[in-house]
C-alpha cells in the first residue's frame, strides 16, 4: 500500500528456461494456475533467456541444465556475474553428485529433478520463489 492509501499491485515475475517445449508449456501453465499474480516469462534456451533478463527485471530464475547454444550451467555464471541477487533453481532429469557439486559451486542451493510431476515442481518452485520473492515496484 502507498503512502495515499492506494494500493500497488505487486507483480512476481519467474523466468522459466528448458528447451522442451511441452514441459515449459506445461509447467508455465501450472505455475500461473496456481497464483494469478504471477508472471512467467519463458525462453528455449541460454540465449533465449539471456535477451529476457536484458529487457525484464525478474524474480527468480528456473532453469534446465541441458540445453542447446547456452546450458544452464554457462545461463548460471552468467546470472552470478551479471545478476546476483537473482535466485536461481537448476532442473535436470537427473541430478548426479558431481552436478550437485558443480551447482554449489554456482551459488544455486535449489534444485530438482524433471521426473517429479509437474505439480511437485510447481509447488517446489512456489515454496522457493516465497522464501527469495523482491516484489517489483512501478
């Protein structure tokens, strides 16, 4: 609420990154039934998401590990250096120790594997985005 006594619509925004294109339409469609005032912007890949961040401010980033031109991995550094307070989750269809590893070296504490529905990987992501949200202010 502002000063005035009005109240400021607070949108959170969540960048969803994956190169399979009927898992990102469905878990898209999940995260935004279950909170209408959620944005998700989505991208095929690395690149894909790299030209979102430069044109929207976003709340939380999911991204897949395996992908074409930029991995989730190269997408992570990048967020580290170019967007740190950004929180990132990694997806993987699997995790092994050695990515666990590799993702703490990244800075990424959260992540899962694609083989949960995609109703436990909404409400992960909605547990995470809850604990890291920085609401968006006009």
């Amino acid at each position: 609420m502002s000063e005035k006594g009005v109240v400021i619509k607070t949108i959170k925004k969540i960048l969803i990154v994956d190169d399979e294109s009927v898992f990102l339409d469905s878990l898209s469609e999940c995260l935004l039934d279950s909170d209408k005032d959620l944005c998700v912007l989505t991208a095929e890949d690395g690149v894909a998401a790299v030209k979102v961040l430069e044109s929207e401010e976003v709340n939380l980033v999911v991204t897949d590990l395996n992908m074409p031109l930029m991995d989730g991995y190269q997408l992570a550094s990048f967020l580290k250096r170019n967007y740190p307070n950004t929180p990132v989750m990694a997806m993987s269809a699997v995790i092994t120790p050695e990515t666990e590893r590799m993702l703490g070296v990244l800075g990424i504490s959260q992540w899962f594997e694609k083989s949960l529905n995609v109703k436990e990987l909404v409400s992960k992501i909605s547990m995470e985005a809850e604990r890291n949200w920085r609401f968006l202010t006009p």
